[in-house]
C-alpha cells in the first residue's frame, strides 16, 4: 500500500505491507500525490514545489532496487497522475496555463492533449486510449468547466458532454457517469447523468 501522510508542516509518502509488518519512506518535502505503475513495483509521486526547490515528477522504487527517474517536465497543477496503456498522463504548468502532457513510462515524447487554465482532473476513458480532462477555475475545485475528450496519442481534444461536470466517475464497459447541479428550483440537489463515451463493444 501506498499513501500521503501529513506529518507536522510536511508530507510524507509511506509504503507498507497489507499486514502493516515493513513499512518504509518514499518520498518526503511537498508531495502530493502517487500512483503505483502498471508494473506493480515503482511508484510515479507528484512533488509540489516549495522555496527550496521547483515541483517535480519522479518514478522511485520503494525497494530502493532501481534507480529514480526523473521526468523532464516539472509536475504542475493537483493531479494524480493517470496510465492510459503505455502512456503516463500528467499535468505541467507552462505559460501560466495548465498543460496535460501524454508521455511514456520515464516522461519523454511528450505529446500535448490539452490546455487551460485551473485546477485539472484527469480521468481514463475505459476501454478507450483516451481521458476526460476539465478544469476549476477556483482553488478548492469545482465547478468544472467544459469536458474534454483528449485522446493519448495526441489529435485534437474534442467536447465530450453537453454541460459542465461536478465530478468524474468511471464506469465499466466504456461508459462514464458525470454530476452536475440540477437546474432550479431544485438547485439544492444534485442530478446524476450518464453517457457513453463511445460505442459499448
């Protein structure tokens, strides 16, 4: 297991066994988040960036077996990085808009999906190599702009909902659910909608 632990004024990122009998440090300094790589073995951790040094992206065995790597391009706006096949979504900052970046498994090729500005969420399509990708324009999150369709390899990032999304849940079987605010008088309740991204197999 894996996790962000809240230690005084820092952060930490520990690893433990199920049974909680080896644990061990990551990461620590402004970690933000951390997601485990398809291999099982390496975590990709989220490190923002404090008066010391800038934010950054960096692929750590828990083990301390391999060697870090390091990507290129520094990490930008909260997002826990995403795995689409063998593609790693992340999300940099770069002219002050926040830029979602597919890259391979240690940051390179880097290929542009979509540009904005806010905070960004960034979800896997199942059963599609692509994301949803939308951005709060306010600091807490929420409420969402557009939705975005971004595939991974690249082409043009297309609308993919009619109205702006509260919140992304993925479903099985190539669908997605979205929540958004319902509409007066009922503006104190929340309306769960469901669409299909692309055709179910």
């Amino acid at each position: 297991l894996s996790g962000v632990c809240q230690r005084g004024d820092g952060r930490e990122v520990w690893v433990a066994a199920i049974d909680g009998a080896e644990r061990g440090r990551v990461e620590e300094g402004v970690p933000m988040c951390s997601r485990w790589l398809p291999d099982g073995q390496r975590l990709l951790v989220h490190v923002g960036a404090d008066d010391a040094q800038p934010g950054r992206l960096v692929v750590r065995d828990p083990l301390g077996t391999d060697e870090d790597v390091l990507f290129p391009q520094a990490s930008g706006s909260f997002c826990t990085p995403q795995f689409v096949g063998d593609r790693v979504l992340t999300v940099t900052n770069r002219d002050g808009a926040s830029v979602v970046l597919s890259t391979d498994m240690a940051g390179r090729h880097a290929q542009e999906l979509w540009r904005g500005r806010g905070l960004v969420t960034v979800v896997p399509l199942p059963g599609e190599p692509a994301v949803a990708v939308a951005a709060a324009n306010r600091a807490g999150g929420g409420p969402y702009g557009k939705l975005w369709r971004g595939p991974v390899d690249g082409a043009p990032a297309t609308p993919l909902a009619p109205a702006p999304p509260h919140a992304l849940v993925p479903l099985p079987r190539g669908g997605h659910a979205r929540a958004r605010p319902a509409p007066p008088p009922a503006a104190r309740r929340r309306a769960l909608h469901a669409w299909r991204s692309a055709p179910a197999p």
